[in-house]
C-alpha cells in the first residue's frame, strides 16, 4: 500500500520547487550545488517555473500557457 502515496510525494517535490522558485530560494541552491539541485523533482518543478516566469516577461498572459513548455 505504500505505492499509493509516491504520486503524492513527487507532486509535493515539483510544487516545492515551485514555490522555494518563487519565493527566490533555489535559485541560490542551484548556483551554489549546480546539478545537484536542478536534476532532482524538486528542480523539474524549479525549472519549470523559470520558463513560465521568462515567458511571461517577454510574451504577456500568452507566456503563462507556453512558458512550461519552453
């Protein structure tokens, strides 16, 4: 039974890179530990929101569609 709570694990690492993203904390991680801070869930999660962050800066609203996939 222990199978029924990984997806909720690895959900709660990518939303905890998103949020520690946000809040301007991996950031530093990432530069100090380099690939061992975004190869993990937590800096798919990270990553993700950059991409989203950097769209929207250049595309407008458009940017929070497209910048996850950028």
């Amino acid at each position: 039974q222990a199978y029924r709570y990984r997806p909720r694990i690895l959900t709660g690492f990518v939303v905890a890179g998103v949020i520690l993203g946000a809040i301007g904390l991996y950031k530093p991680l990432v530069d100090f530990a380099g690939a061992g801070a975004s190869v993990p869930i937590s800096g798919f999660g990270f990553l993700m929101s950059e991409g989203v962050r950097k769209a929207l800066s250049q595309d407008g609203a458009l940017g929070i569609l497209t910048g996850g996939l950028t």
